[in-house]
C-alpha cells in the first residue's frame, strides 16, 4: 500500500470536483473549490474520520468495497478507478468482474438525470449504482450480497420484491425475467457466473423451472412499469433503456406517464429532502 501517494491522489481527486458535478448545491459561502471532505464521506457511506486518515497517510489499508465506494463518490475515470487499486495495494477487478463496477461514463449520466429516478445495473440484473432519485423510488439495492443481489432471483424467492407490482402485472414481469435471462446465457456461453445463478435458480423456484423450460428469450428494453410505492402509492412510468457496446451493463431511466405520476414523483422527492434535512 502506497499511502502518501493514495493520500495525495485522493485529495488531489476530492478538489477537482465541483459540487454540482454530484448534485451537491455549491452556496454563496463556499470557499474551497472542490468537495469537502464530508461530502466525500457522505457519498461514499463512509465516517468523515477514515476519509481524513486516508487523506493523511493515516489509514488502514481499504477494502475493495472502500475502494469502489470511493471511485463512485469521486467519479473516477476506469482508469483512474484501476490506480486507486493499485495505490491501496489491491488488484482491480479481472476483466470479467468489472460488470459489480458501474462504468464511470454511466456514474456522471445518472449526476446529470437529476430529479429522474435512475440506476444502473448488470445484465444479470444486479445494481451497481443509482441516483438520490432511484434510491427514493426503489429502495437502496447497491449493498445487497449472494444471490439476492440479482433482481432476477429476488423475484421468484422473496414474496416483497413481487408485491412492489400489481397482482396482474406479475405474469408478465416473471417472463420477461426469464427471457431475459435466457439471453444473458447466449452471449455468456459457459460463463460459471450466469450458469450457477441459472442452477441455483432452478433448486430454488419451481415456477423458475417451469418457465426456463420454454426457453424463451427477450432483451431488455424499453416498458411500461406500475409500482406500489409505500409513501406515496401507485406510480405508472416509462422505463428507458441504455445499454452498453459490450451488453454487460444498462442504464435504467424512469420518467412519470402522466400528470398524476408526475405529481406523486414529485412529491416523493420532497419527502426525502424533508427526511434527509430532518
């Protein structure tokens, strides 16, 4: 571990970005250019004390969880993400794991959507990051471990993931995961990652096996979505699609059908900023 030259990268990154990069308000009063050393903290989950020590020289060496907290809240380039790994003596993530890094490109999209509820995820469906807006719409999924980190899996094992849809919505959204899935599988032939979830899977849901027998196949893309929200009800929204050249990871983007979904979006916005001031 190279602390003082991961110490003078970390500041040096912390002070080249503006606030407004990261939707942080830069006020009148603000005298340092960049980002404080709080906001740092904040975006990253992190206590304000270990992002000090780190810019000291006095840290422990971070994890690689750390590590990717940090590049996201610092919106490092891929490059740049790989040095960070490097300084903290650490190998970045093989070629074949650096779909669990949201692509730095993507990162600076959901900075720039703003007020729309966004996220980015894995083509196994795995969120890798979301905006303020996503996280009040969905829920933080960033954190999740095993296999419950893939909405695919949640879907046909835990009953709460379901019930976020209407009843008559259900049929629909179990084919699409699947064929979905499915398509995954042929663009990752052998891959032990798709094919252990597909194993894991068919153990765990007979309704999963059911379906992965019909062996139908969908990309996906753009839909029509009816959450239930629990503050503020049901939500009727558009859902975009950005993928990747390489198809290993998607931008999901959620805009309000109409009047109504606008209204209650809105207002589940102002809910957070009310809670987070609290």
């Amino acid at each position: 571990m190279q602390r003082d030259q991961l110490a003078d990268f970390l500041r040096r990154r912390r002070e080249a970005i503006r606030p407004a990069e990261v939707g942080i308000a830069e006020g009148p009063r603000r005298r340092t250019t960049g980002l404080r050393r709080e906001e740092v903290a904040m975006l990253a989950g992190m206590s304000v004390d270990y992002v000090v020590r780190l810019e000291q020289g006095r840290s422990s060496q971070p994890s690689p969880q750390l590590l990717t907290a940090l590049a996201r809240a610092l919106r490092l380039s891929d490059d740049e993400r790989d040095h960070l790994f490097h300084l903290a003596g650490h190998q970045p993530p093989p070629a074949d794991g650096t779909a669990r890094l949201a692509r730095a490109g993507l990162v600076r999209m959901l900075d720039l959507l703003g007020d729309t509820p966004a996220l980015v995820i894995s083509d196994l469906g795995e969120v890798l990051a979301q905006n303020r807006a996503g996280v009040l719409l969905t829920g933080d999924y960033t954190g999740l471990t095993d296999d419950r980190r893939y909405l695919v899996y949640r879907w046909f094992t835990d009953p709460a993931t379901r019930a976020a849809h209407p009843p008559e919505d259900h049929e629909r959204h179990a084919r699409q995961h699947v064929a979905d899935l499915r398509a995954t599988v042929g663009r990752r032939p052998g891959d032990p990652e798709v094919t252990g979830l597909v194993e894991r899977l068919r153990d765990a849901s007979a309704d999963f096996r059911r379906r992965w027998a019909e062996h139908e196949v969908k990309v996906r893309r753009s839909d029509r979505k009816t959450l239930l929200h629990p503050r503020v009800g049901r939500l009727e929204l558009d859902c975009e699609t950005l993928v990747t050249p390489d198809q290993r990871q998607l931008l999901l983007v959620f805009t309000p059908v109409d009047a109504e979904a606008r209204e209650r979006l809105d207002l589940l916005l102002v809910l957070g900023v009310e809670e987070f001031q609290a």
